[in-house]
C-alpha cells in the first residue's frame, strides 16, 4: 500500500482539522517508512552475506513466529516474518497522562483502534512537545519509548531492529503479545486490550521455554513472574490507595496526601530491593519521578491480567479461552471487566 493510500485511509475516516490531518499525517509517513524499509525474513536468511548476529536473530524469531501460530493459535500470516531497519532506538514514543488529582487516563480517539490511554508519536521531539504542553495544562505525565506497535492486522507488522536483539524471553513475550492484539480488541478499552495481550504473553512465554528449552528449570522463570506479579500488586494497592484519598481529602490536603503515599510506595520497595526481591524493570521505574500517570500506565496493562490467566487456566486450551473472551468481549465495559475483577479473586 502507497503512502498516499495510508494517508487517505486515514484522513477519510471522519478526520476534521488541522490538528488532527497533521498528526495523522507523521502517523502515516512513519508507518510507511517501517513498511518500505521490510524485507522477507526468509530471503533474508538466504544471503549469505547477513550479518551473523543478525541470522542468529531472525532464525529465533521465525521458531517464536512458527511456535506462535502453531502452539498458542495466534494468527498464521505475515506479520513477523519480515524485518525492518529504522536506525532508532524505539519505533514510537507514547505519552500517557492524567488529571493531577485523578488516576483515570485521558483517553484520545481514532479510526479503527477507538480510544486510547496515550498517543503516540514517531519523532520524539513531538511527543516532548505534547508532553509539555499537557505539562503546562496541569497534567501529571508519562513519555517513554515503544519498540513494538500492532496495526492489528490492517499491515503486516514487521521485526524491528529495536527489538530484535532482545533476550530470548522478552522476545518471544513481546511477539506473542503483539500477535495477541490481532485475535482480541475491543474499541475504547486499553485496560481490557492490553491486559489479554499481556497474559497471552506471558503464558506463551512459559510454553515456549518448556518446548524449546525442556531441561530448563521452569521453576526459576515462574519465581521471577510471581515476584514481578507481587510488585505489581503492590503498586496497584497504593493506586487503590490514592484513588480513595483523591475522592476523600479535600482540596487543600489533596497534594500532601499524594506526596505522602507515593513517597511510601517507593520507600516500600526499596525495602523489596534490599531483600533482593526487586525486578530490573521495576528498579528503573521506581528510580523514575513517579506520578499519576505512570500508576495509570501499570494499571492498564496489569489490572486485569489475574482474571485472564484464571479463564486460560480453565479454558484448557488457547482456542477455547479466544472464543470466551470474544463472547465476553461484546458485553458492555463495566461487565466484563467485572467477569475479569471477580474470577480473579
């Protein structure tokens, strides 16, 4: 597809403004500029001229790939089985960002995907501007790097050389995740999305290490996933926590509250690192100028993973549990995400 076919595509879908054809417009250039630069991974391993690291790379990735549709019956097609070079560090930078004294996103709405938690830029530089702007109207805000996205099957998603260097099991899990967007999404949902996604990743993570490294002991990765699962519990309490003296304090107290709960949550794990307890992923984190918005960010993706992982466990198999959640998917907000709140008690 042209660039100006993906222009149109989107700026046809209802789009008004200058605004709006401005930032569609980058979103457009910078998906095209992933799609032109692919290369089939196959044709690829075929040179052999390909750099060695880089054939070491994509032969994991097309055994993940392979594994994905095969095991998990995540969809069989083209995405992942081509590479693209960028030359970036990420691909995207999101910006997510909250009312000061709320924990509820704000949400921005597009063609296609409905509303999401954030909005994402190809240049960093207008993701900072956006970031500052919101900074400048009083909300609290979070601007990270993404190294993966899923159109959700409208393009073949490539590889990006963003990630593929990746540990063998943040590669896989990311995979796994992204393919697992094109299965379930629901329009005006992030929490719900990205939750399936994620417990979709997680346990093809598992099947994945027990089929390709069988003398492995599991016991080690389930460790690590209940410590990250134990953090991430924690800081939804603190958000639960929050959220309650947001809606309780008045007014006047409301910024002495948060700076004493946010400063506990960080004086709490701190004592989770010295016991060594602690996660990379979560000593940078917590090491960040932590507000609003970064709870938000960890509440969407994790919130709702208890009860997606029950429902697989009973489910028995991954087509069985696809086929619940896409029925349950099609009940109004409140109610699934209460079928989610309620199994995973």
């Amino acid at each position: 597809m042209s660039l100006t076919r993906i222009l149109l595509l989107l700026l046809c879908a209802g789009l008004t403004g200058c605004g709006q054809a401005g930032y569609f417009a980058q979103a457009a250039k910078g998906q095209w500029d992933v799609i032109s630069a692919r290369n089939k991974v196959e044709q690829l391993l075929d040179n052999p001229q390909l750099d060695s690291n880089l054939r070491q790379r994509l032969e994991l990735v097309r055994e993940i790939r392979e594994f994905a549709s095969r095991e998990l019956h995540l969809p069989d097609n083209m995405s992942y089985r081509y590479y693209s070079e960028t030359g970036r560090r990420y691909v995207v930078w999101n910006v997510v960002a909250t009312p000061r004294y709320q924990l509820s996103p704000k949400t921005w709405c597009f063609p296609f995907t409905g509303c999401v938690a954030y909005k994402g830029y190809f240049a960093e530089t207008d993701a900072a501007d956006l970031n500052n702007k919101l900074i400048d109207q009083g909300y609290d805000t979070f601007l990270y790097g993404v190294s993966a996205y899923s159109t959700l099957g409208w393009f073949s998603d490539p590889v990006l050389d963003t990630f593929v260097n990746y540990k063998e099991e943040f590669l896989a899990k990311l995979i796994f995740h992204e393919l697992a967007h094109q299965v379930v999404y629901v329009k005006d949902d992030s929490g719900f999305n990205e939750a399936f996604a994620t417990a979709v990743g997680e346990r093809g993570l598992t099947a994945w290490i027990k089929h390709r490294h069988p003398d492995q002991d599991i016991n080690k990765l389930t460790q690590k996933n209940q410590r990250n699962a134990a953090i991430t519990d924690l800081i939804l309490q603190y958000r639960d926590r929050l959220t309650k003296a947001y809606e309780q304090q008045p007014q006047s107290n409301l910024e002495q509250a948060k700076n004493e709960i946010f400063s506990e949550m960080k004086l709490t794990y701190a004592d989770i690192q010295k016991n060594g307890q602690g996660t990379p992923y979560y000593d940078w984190w917590f090491s960040l100028d932590l507000n609003n918005a970064h709870l938000s960010s960890i509440s969407t993706y994790h919130r709702l993973v208890p009860g997606f992982k029950k429902i697989l466990d009973q489910a028995g198999s991954y087509e069985t549990f696809y086929s619940l959640v896409k029925k349950r998917a099609k009940l109004p907000r409140a109610e699934r995400e209460a079928w989610l709140l309620d199994i995973s008690e």
